[in-house]
C-alpha cells in the first residue's frame, strides 16, 4: 500500500463565512468515513497565526522559509490506499467537502516509514 498527501492552498477554498461550519462538518465527515475504513495515516490544517522558521543541522533556529514554500498554508492529510485509483476517489471526496481541487502527490516507498 502506497501513501498519498491530499493537499489544498489556503487560498482555493473561498467559502462563505456562513458555509463554513457546514463545510467543516462535511470534511470531518469524510475524514471519520477514512479512519473508519482504516485508510487514514494523519491530516490537519497549517495554523497560519504561527510563523514558519528554519531550524539546521546545528540547531540553530532563524525566522525564514525555503523560498518555494512561503505560501505554504491549507489543509493537508495522509492516506495509505491500495491504489492511484482509491486515492483519487477519496481526493474526489474531500474536494466536494472542502469545495475545492485537492493536489494529489505519492509518497516515494520508503521500508521504515
């Protein structure tokens, strides 16, 4: 079984601020359905109000990101699915819960993780 990250932007999901609680009902929902069908690995939302820092190999800590991940904020989760096929299908399911395109990448095959 592969894992897959289902992700979205912040910014794609425009939803009235009266929907809201309705959409956040609907993506829990799905969510529950995957751990119940034992699929679920992890998954939340990146809490924009806590900024991002760099932390090296040293330990030292500064108050920057890689470059290509400044925007980095939305939802994310982890599931590991039999196939390509299933983790579009449960893309699919969280994009009509969330109301917007999720991007669907692999994980490489990795024995320890």
């Amino acid at each position: 079984m592969a894992k897959y990250l289902v992700s979205f932007p912040g910014p794609a999901m425009q939803v009235p601020k009266e929907e809201f609680a309705a959409v956040g009902e609907a993506s829990h929902a799905v969510i529950r359905e995957a751990k119940k069908a034992g699929v679920y690995v992890f998954g939340g939302g990146i809490d924009e109000d806590v900024a991002p820092v760099m932390v090296a190999a040293d330990g030292t800590v500064t108050n920057e990101t890689y470059p290509q991940t400044r925007e980095f904020n939305g939802g994310f989760c982890v599931l590991e699915l039999p196939s390509r096929e299933a983790a579009v299908h449960w893309a699919a399911k969280i994009a009509k819960s969330c109301r917007c395109s999720q991007e669907l990448r692999e994980f490489q095959y990795d024995p320890e993780s």
